[in-house]
C-alpha cells in the first residue's frame, strides 16, 4: 500500500509504502518499505505555509494548497525521488485565511482552491502552462468576521454542482456552470462570465424543546448517490456533533438530524458502496463507523419540567477503530472501498491503516510529524510475503555460488600475503 | 521452599493458636539470625576482597518498572521539522513574558499558589481573574502584549490542583494536575532563593511527547541563567510524573558539591495536550493507560 501524508512541522509531503502488518511501535517488529519526503524543496517548504489541501491532477502533477494562499504545483513525473516544483501561485488572500478544499475539473483543464473566507480561486492550465492568472470569484458576498466557508465540495454525480457551508452558514447547493459547458479562455478571465446559481438553501432545525436554537457549523458535507429527480440527497457533519441528512426535493430542514457526539465533528466519509454507512472522527479520540439508515429511537433520554421526558433518536454505532492506541485527534482520513482499508492520520503522528469491516489494524507507521492531510496513493497490498521465498531461495542459490569461488580466492589471498 | 513448607507443616500440627504463634516468630527469629550470619560473614569476604563486592552487584541488578519499560520509538528520533517553540529558541532574541491568572472565583491557596510561582518564574505579571473573559480571550489578550506564556491556577475545594500552560501565539497548551506540594517553610533545612534566573535541569523527557513538555519548561525560563546565583530547578520526570524541586548548589571542593533546597516541592502529571489555544485534542490522560504499568508515555 502507498500512501501520501502531509508533515505539517516541515512543510512537506512524505510517501509511504507499507503492507499490511507493518507496525512500528512493536520491537523489532515489521517495518515500512518506504517512508521519504516526496516534495521538491522550495522557498514556501516551512511551517508557516505548511499543506492543509492536497490533491492530485489527472496522475501528472501534484497540487498542494498551503497556508498563507499559495498553492504549489509539483511533477510527479519527474525522475529524482522529490517531485519537482513546477510553479507556486500566490493567491491574494489574508494570512489567517485557511485553504478548506481543492476540486479539479481536469476535463476543463483547471482546478478550483476554495478558503474559508468564501472565496474560491480558479486556476486555468492554458496549454498546460502556469502563466494564466488565477480567477477570484466570492461565493457570499455577506459574509461577516464570525461567519466561515468550511466546506466546499463537488458533487461526484452532476457536473457543474457543488454544495458549501459552514459556520454560521448553512448548508447550500449551488450550480456553478452548467453540465455540458465547454469553457473557453475568455471564460477565466472574467468573474462576471460565472453565474453562481443557488439551488437549494437549507433551513436550520427548529429550536429545541428549551427554544435554544441549534448553532450551525458544517464541517463536512457528502452527496448521495441516490439522488431525487431534479434534486440531491446531502449528509452533513456539523462542528457541534450531529449528523444531517439533506433531501432536497422533500424538505429545506434536514430530514434526519442527529447528535452523534459532543465533540467537533472533523471528517467523514462513506464506509460501504451502498453510501449507507459513514466513518466519522471527532476532534477527541473517537473514531467510529455509524449507520446512516438504522436509527436507534431510544438513544437519549430528556427529562423537562416543561416538555415531559422524551427520548431524542440517534444514529447506530457500528463499531469504533480503537485498536492501536490512538491519542489524538484524527484530523485527516481516506477510504478505499476497492480494498476495504481506510487510512487516519492526525495529532498523534501515526499513520493507521484500518481494515473498514472487520476494523483491524492493518498497519500503523510512525510518521514523526503531525498529519493533516493524506491521501491513498495505491491500495493493493504488495504481497512481499508471497513473492519473497521464491526470490530468497534463488538469492541464496546465487550467495552459496559465491561463497565457494570467494573461499578459494580467500585461501589464495592467505597464501599471498 | 522446602522451608516454607516445613514451617508450615509444623505449624498444622499445633492446635493451641498462642503456642502456634510463639513457635512461628521463633521460627523466624531463626531464619533472621541465619541471614544476618551469612550477611556478616558476605561483608567481611567483601572487605578483604572488594572486587567480589562489584561483581556481586554488577549481577544483581534490581529489575525496576523502568527497565521493562516497553518499546517506544518515539525516543529514538530526534524532533523532526519546527514546532511551536522554534522560533522562541532559534529565531528570535525575545526573553520569555508570562501572566498567571487563577480560575474564577478562586479561593486564598490559588493566590497563595501563584506568590509561590511567582517567586521563580522570570518576568512574570499577576492579574486577578476576572469572570467574564474565556481562556481563549485572555490567550488573545496576552498576545496583543507580547507574553509568551500563560499559566492559569486551577483551584478546587480550596485546593490547587491544576495547572494550564498555553504557549503563546499559537500553543499548545498543556494542562497538569498538581499534587503533593510542599512550601518552602515545611522544607527542613530550606535556604532562602534569590532573585537570579535559575538553571534548569529536564530529566528524562525522551518521547515525542516528554520532548514537547520539555520544551514547554524551556520555552518559560530564559535561555541564560545567572550562574552566580548557583540555583538550579529540576523537572525530573519519572513514570509521568514530573517533580518539581529547587536547590543552591555549592562546590566544597574539587569532588565534593553540597546541596541545600529552597523550595518548594510539587508534582505534575500531564493530562491534557491540545493543539492551538484548547483547540484539538493531541493526547489526553485516560485511565486505561495505567493498565500496562510498563508503558510510560513521557
């Protein structure tokens, strides 16, 4: 398995290869292939502009959105073992302003950087060249000091779709261009050539049986496969615990919202091919796969003088990845449905790589530097074990050879000296 | 064994529980005279041949938790890239600037406390709580006045019995439980500090973890001590548990050093780490890790 993990105390990114039993907090125990920075050195390589984002473009470059505005391009072709810098675009952003996602649209040839401050940056590649400048367009315009962008993502399913939210901004889907637009370079050049329309903008829950209203900070937002005609299902992850499920046809409330936890919810992503489960991580220690369908009625008792005692649902936990003696905050996960592994990483300096049903850890690396963002490069297992014994035998074949012709020289050598 | 089993045979066979007794510590007033016999005749072999004596213990080293300690690889590597504390220890010529404030509505030993802290800590401002303001405001506070450390007094049933650190600007912050604090005048002996810069002496902060705490102690006291006030404070760090002691050392001669405490005394144990001002948590304290007794995590 390989993967890419951010470093977030030197600024870089660092490759992985390891199989499955690789862990090296145990002595002597089995120990990564690989672990090497994978990222040319440049002059923004530091930690004041270490990588939140990354992504990959199209299998030739690497993208890597940094704090402070500038997002590096790197090769991944090139020879050396470091990715070569190609170009770093500074993007006119503040200082304190963090990069919250990067979606490519490599058929159109360009990528958009969105922040928190709601401004999304489009980066054309003309000819796949670095000189076009980078288009800025504002998804609110209203934003106030307390409000933030911190969720921005693509739909999978429509072209053309995205859905944002945040704190204190609620969950929106918007339609950025249309699904069978052919972009032309006039099109980058101009914000006015870019008609944000919205297309559904979601309402909070009604305030709770004291008549405290919810607060709103979405950290995550998923699209559903199995969308309505003419509208889209949503799951969102809130910074305050709960998990909400968005129909859009039916409803502008969610049409399930659920406290899952106390803490800040940091990620989420689908755990089966059905987009019925989903992995969530909050900002504590906890680490649990839940079901998005079976719904535990009972889960929380309330007891109120004025409203009676009522039972809030909740959604069913489906087990917990503790194993490995995680202490701290995930901040960062990926999941390979094809090879059923999802990969952690975050405060602790670990990179755990978890097998999603049977939740075993597979293989834990010490990474040395905390991780903020990673990625699954390759998820099928190198099988060293299989391929070894078969190599071994020739090799010792080979060294036995070597050993009788180099006796003999050796005696010669004695009788010389 | 076989001795143990006699004793005990004997002893089945006496009904009268008074003579079982006087037959059991007669019994083992002989095992004792017998040990100290073999004793005393080991000391005398050893006083004419000290050589037996180092071998001897060099083969009975007692196995301590420590020794068992489990793997950890974390101590090995050296601390990779910048952290928060670089730049204060690399970069800039800024000397450390602390506030300690208590909790809210704290009680006499909160203050007496902080008299105490203040008594060693270079360059550093009390301020009284004050109820209305967060954490995370007074963090912002202390950043706009330029201090690079904030220390918060928690105290509970008229007790002290926690300690937050949060680093300045940007973290972490660390908060510890405070135990067994002993003040200078129940300190038999005690001298009298001086106003100097003390030295500083961190034992056997290893892992990655134990480096940042470390760091943390480093980061508050300045990077050149006042030599001639030959004070020196120590963070000894054993099974967690970081103790906290004060000394003037003396050199007599050219082997001997005399050393005499100032004060005071007490224990810190991490329980939380966070990144940022109380932001994510980067390991917290859980009961559980006391299961395997050998597993230390500083």
């Amino acid at each position: 398995m390989k993967f890419l993990v951010s470093a977030d105390e030197t600024g870089n990114v660092k490759e992985v290869h390891c199989s499955r039993g690789v862990d090296t907090s145990v002595k002597d125990g089995k120990q990564p292939l690989l672990v090497q920075t994978f990222l040319q050195k440049g002059d923004h390589t530091n930690v004041k502009n270490r990588v939140i984002k990354f992504k990959n473009y199209n299998h030739t470059w690497f993208i890597a959105a940094r704090l402070g505005g500038f997002v590096s391009i790197y090769d991944l072709a090139s020879e050396t073992a470091e990715c070569d810098l190609l170009h770093t675009y500074a993007l006119p952003v503040e200082s304190t302003d963090k990069p919250s996602s990067i979606v490519t649209q490599e058929e159109h040839n360009f990528l958009m950087v969105a922040f928190e401050s709601g401004s999304v940056f489009i980066i054309y590649f003309k000819d796949n060249e670095f000189s076009f400048e980078p288009l800025r367009l504002q998804l609110r315009e209203d934003l106030s000091d307390s409000q933030k962008l911190t969720a921005f993502v693509a739909s999978p399913y429509s072209p053309g779709v995205f859905a944002c939210g945040g704190r204190n901004t609620d969950l929106q889907v918007i339609r950025m261009f249309g699904a069978n637009k052919k972009f032309k370079e006039a099109d980058f050049k101009d914000a006015k050539n870019w008609k944000i329309k919205v297309l559904f903008e979601a309402e909070n829950v009604e305030p709770d049986h004291l008549g405290i209203e919810c607060p709103i900070w979405i950290s995550q937002i998923l699209f559903h496969k199995d969308s309505p005609k003419k509208g889209y299902r949503l799951i969102t992850a809130t910074r305050h615990g709960h998990i909400r499920i968005y129909n859009t046809i039916e409803d502008q409330e969610p049409v399930g919202s659920y406290k899952v936890s106390e803490r800040p919810i940091l990620t989420m992503a689908y755990a089966n091919e059905d987009q019925d489960q989903v992995i969530i991580t909050d900002n504590h220690t906890f680490v649990v796969r839940m079901s998005l369908v079976d719904v535990d009625a009972k889960a929380e008792r309330i007891v109120s003088a004025s409203a009676g005692t009522f039972y809030r649902p909740s959604l069913k936990m489906l087990g917990k990845y503790s194993e490995g003696g995680n202490t701290g905050a995930i901040l960062d996960m990926e999941v390979s449905l094809d090879a059923n592994i999802v990969a952690f990483g975050g405060l602790d300096r670990y990179l755990r790589v978890f097998d999603i049903s049977s939740r075993k850890l597979l293989s834990k690396v010490y990474m040395g530097t905390q991780i903020s963002c990673l990625e699954i490069m390759d998820d099928e297992d190198d099988d060293e074990a299989d391929v070894d014994p078969e190599t071994k035998e020739e090799e010792e074949f080979w060294d036995k050879l070597d050993d009788a012709s180099d006796t003999k020289v050796v005696k010669k050598r004695k009788v010389e000296e | 064994m076989d001795e143990a089993k006699k004793t005990s045979e004997i002893l089945k066979g006496i009904k009268n529980k008074h003579r079982r007794q006087k037959v059991f510590a007669a019994i083992q007033a002989e095992k004792s005279k017998e040990k100290h016999k073999l004793r005393a005749a080991r000391a005398k072999e050893e006083r004419e041949n000290p050589q037996l004596k180092e071998e001897r213990l060099a083969n009975n080293v007692p196995e301590t938790l420590e020794t068992k300690r489990v793997f950890d690889e974390t101590i090995a590597t050296e601390i990779e890239g910048e952290d928060e504390f670089f730049e204060l220890f690399n970069k800039s010529q800024r000397d450390p600037k602390v506030l300690i404030t208590t909790s809210p509505n704290a009680r006499k030993c909160a203050y007496e406390f902080a008299d105490i802290l203040m008594e060693f800590v270079p360059n550093v401002t009390f301020v009284k709580r004050k109820r209305e303001y967060q954490m995370k405001e007074m963090a912002q506070y202390c950043n706009n006045r330029e201090f690079t450390d904030l220390i918060v007094i928690n105290e509970d049933k008229k007790k002290v019995n926690g300690l937050t650190f949060i680093h300045l600007p940007e973290g972490p912050t660390y908060y510890f439980s405070v135990t067994s604090l002993t003040t200078t005048e129940r300190i038999k002996g005690h001298g009298r500090a001086t106003l100097h810069t003390p030295e500083l002496i961190l034992n056997n902060f290893n892992t990655r973890l134990g480096k940042t705490v470390g760091r943390l102690f480093q980061a508050i006291f300045p990077a050149q001590p006042e030599v001639e006030g030959r004070q020196v404070i120590t963070l000894h760090n054993q099974r967690d548990y970081i103790f906290f002691r004060r000394h003037r050392y003396v050199f007599r001669d050219e082997k001997k050093v005399g050393l005499q405490e100032l004060g005071p005394q007490f224990t810190l144990k991490l329980r939380r780490l966070q990144k940022g001002i109380k932001d994510e948590i980067e390991w917290e304290f859980k009961a559980d890790m006391e299961r395997d007794k050998r597993k230390f995590y500083l």
